[in-house]
C-alpha cells in the first residue's frame, strides 16, 4: 500500500475525509489527488464535503474546488493538571448508558450540523469513556468521550451548553490519566481555550477546515467544544 484516503458519509448531506496519506517514497505522483478524487466521487454531488487539511494538502485540496471556510485548534498535554474549577450542583456527570444514546444523538447533530448516529455508536465502542451531563430533571445537556490512541487519549467530542460544562467534563475524561492528551476545538470558544491552557495544553497548530459543495460550515448551535477527531470533522 503506497496511498489511502478515507471518507465517512454521515445520515444526510455531509461527509467528511481523513486519513490522505502518501509513502514518502512515491509522492509528486498525484497518488493523493487520485484517492481524494475516488472519495469524492463515491457520494453525491449534492453531498456537502469536509475535510481538515494540512499545510501541505491544502494545495490539493484547492486544486480540487475545496475552500477555507474556518480553522481548528489542536492542543497537546503532556502533564493534566486541573485548575480549580467551582463544581456546579445544577448537573451530574454519569457514566454513559445505552438508554442515553438518542438524546445524545439530537444534542450531537444540532452541534456538528448534522446525524450521524452509526458514527456515534461506533465511537461510543471504541471509546475508554464515555460520560454523560444530566440536569437536575435528569435530562441529558451534554457528554463527551475519550479514545485512547497509539500516542494520545484523545478527548472528543465534547458537546455542552457552556464552557463551564465543558470544562467539567474535560477534566472527568482527563482525570487518572497519565501520559499525553490531545483536543481539537472549534473556532469560537476563547473560554474553554483559557482553562486548557490552566490545564497544561498547549496549542500546537490551527489547521484549516476547507469545503467542497458549500461554501460555509454547516450550520451549528456554538455547543461542540471538543471534535471527535480531525479525519472526522
């Protein structure tokens, strides 16, 4: 294997692609551009595309119809201390339970934009935690997962209604863990930003979101505070 690339339909009009690699020894040979392409044309042209590009794709991705439409922020952790953080007696953080999946799938595509229910419950296996936030009428208002990976847990997403909320669950999913963290956070949540970096992160990068078939993100509340990954949108 020489080149891959990956695209993952979500339950309407939006897919995302990842995971665009070439062997070092085989590039200037158009092998990205060409598993690109194969993605693309594996769903419809109606379908609204997405993809977080590196700085070195990004021409490609140009040269294919895709555009800048927003960025990223990648943060590292090597050591997680957490900032004392005043604990909100208006929701509990609980442990994830299959009974709890619809409601977290509505909060999950009001704040990626779109369904995507067979992802979820994929990321929800592979996951080391899932937790959920419930208010005081046991209505869930949040969750977040971690997934450990070959080098970082990866923690992610992370939907809540304020960053607060977001906070709290960062650090459940954080804490016990010794060895690297990562996050991706979307633009927009300057807060959240702060107390990571009280935490012991560290932004490393702000790799572009970049679209094809539309020309804006698509269409979110401000409550996705953490994404699952980048080759997932």
């Amino acid at each position: 294997m020489v080149s891959s690339a990956a695209i993952i339909p979500y339950d309407t009009n939006l897919a995302s692609i990842g995971m665009v690699i070439v062997n070092s020894d085989f590039r200037g040979l158009g092998l990205g551009k060409e598993v690109t392409q194969q993605c693309m044309a594996s769903v419809s042209k109606e379908t609204s595309i997405m993809l977080i590009s590196t700085d070195e794709g990004k021409p490609l991705y140009e040269s294919l119809g895709f555009r800048t439409v927003d960025v990223v922020h990648k943060f590292l952790c090597e050591n997680f201390f957490s900032e004392a953080l005043e604990v909100s007696n208006e929701f509990t953080l609980e442990t994830y339970k299959v009974e709890d999946f619809h409601q977290m799938m509505e909060l999950d595509a009001a704040a990626f934009g779109d369904q995507r229910s067979k992802f979820l419950l994929n990321r929800i296996e592979q996951c080391k935690q899932c937790i959920v936030v419930k208010d005081q009428n046991s209505h869930i208002i949040g969750f977040g997962l971690s997934v450990q990976g070959p080098i970082n847990l990866i923690v992610g997403p992370i939907v809540a209604p304020d960053f607060k909320t977001a906070a709290s669950i960062m650090k459940e999913l954080a804490a016990n863990h010794y060895g690297n963290l990562r996050i991706d956070v979307p633009s927009g949540h300057h807060d959240f930003m702060t107390f990571l970096h009280t935490c012991g992160f560290n932004k490393v990068k702000e790799p572009p979101i970049m679209m094809k078939n539309s020309s804006t993100m698509p269409n979110r509340n401000q409550k996705l505070f953490g994404i699952a990954a980048q080759v997932f949108g």
